[in-house]
C-alpha cells in the first residue's frame, strides 16, 4: 500500500509505492500520454511551411474531439459559438498537449529513477520510495489530475454518487476502476496538502 506524500528530508516531497501501484502508475500515465500526443495527421499539399509551423494554417484547425475523455482534457474555449470555439483550438491545443504530454512524461521518469533504472526498464521491488523536487511535483498533480478527469469521465461519475460504485458486485470491473480513482484522488489531496503546508 503507498503511503501519503509527505515533505522529505532538504526539501521536496517524498511518497512510496508498492511495486504493482508502480506498475499500474505507469500504465495509466503510458495510456494518457498516448492519448494526449494522439493529434491529427497534417493534410498533404500544405505549401504554406510558416504558417503550419505556427499554427495559423487553415488545415492545421484541431477538430474538435469525438472522444469524450479528450473532449474533456481538452474542452471547448467558448460554449455556443462554434467559430470562437475552434478558433481558441486552433490557437491553444497544440501547446496544451505538449505541456500535457511533457508532465506526464515527466512523472514516468520520476517513477523510474526512483526504481534506479531507466526508462522502459523494470526492476522487482516491494516497495519504492519516489522523491519530486517543486517542479517535479507539479507534474505529478496535474497529470493526477488529469488522470482523474479522464477516469471520471470513462466512468460516468458525477458529484454525490458515491452509493452507486459502493452498491456494486465486488467482482464488477467498474467498481475496481472507481476504487483506483478514488486512490488517484487520495494521492492528489495528500499531495495538494504536503505543498500548500510549505507555502508562506
């Protein structure tokens, strides 16, 4: 079972895992990490080089998502304009993206240095201890983050239904997903906690 995160030793934040919660980190961070680098293809024939490169092509407009959970990591900038929308998409989701895929990115090197191997490679260990520095640690919330968002979303949750995932057969695939959802959301409470007890 992981422990809460907690401030370590010279600063930082520290909290350790059980090996198959390393495994199953990875797994749900790898999936995200799929998914927010899962952008179009560009069109071919695109003769205007400076502005692909800037987003400002008109072959280069995101559509907008059919995936719910995308939809989601990625909502509409405007609500009933549908110009506005895809113009702030346009304009926003290519860089929102790379900072999504860069956190979570960024988490799966923490969880692999702190395993003492590099990246792609896996090392047997009952427990392991994994260390974040500020910048570090503000990865790992916010892919926390969006690691729940996409969860809730799959799911279906909503606010007070609590009752519902607890009144299911334990042998219910939803009910284990919601169980990990709920431990991504004690991990991001005890780390929201651990930084805001540093701030002055």
């Amino acid at each position: 079972m992981s422990t809460a995160f907690r401030r370590a030793r010279g600063g930082g934040v520290t909290a350790s895992f059980h090996t198959a919660e390393v495994e199953l980190l990875r797994s749900l961070v790898g999936q995200l990490l799929e998914l927010v680098r899962d952008t179009p293809e560009q069109k071919e024939g695109d003769d205007d080089g400076w502005a692909a490169a800037l987003g400002l092509a008109d072959d280069d407009t995101p559509k907008r998502p059919t995936d719910p959970v995308v939809l989601r990591l990625f909502p509409d900038g405007y609500q009933g304009d549908d110009e506005a929308a895809s113009d702030f998409r346009r304009f926003t989701e290519r860089g929102l993206r790379e900072a999504k895929a860069g956190m979570a990115a960024t988490v799966l090197a923490s969880l692999a240095t702190a395993e003492g191997v590099d990246p792609g490679e896996r090392k047997s260990r009952e427990k392991t201890r994994v260390e974040l520095n500020a910048e570090e640690a503000d990865a790992w919330l916010r892919t926390l983050t969006d690691l729940r968002l996409a969860l809730g979303t799959r799911l279906g949750v909503s606010e007070d239904d609590e009752d519902q995932w607890l009144s299911l057969p334990e042998d219910d695939p939803r009910r284990h997903i919601h169980d990990v959802y709920d431990w991504l959301g004690w991990l991001q409470e005890t780390l929201v906690r651990t930084l805001s007890a540093g701030l002055p």
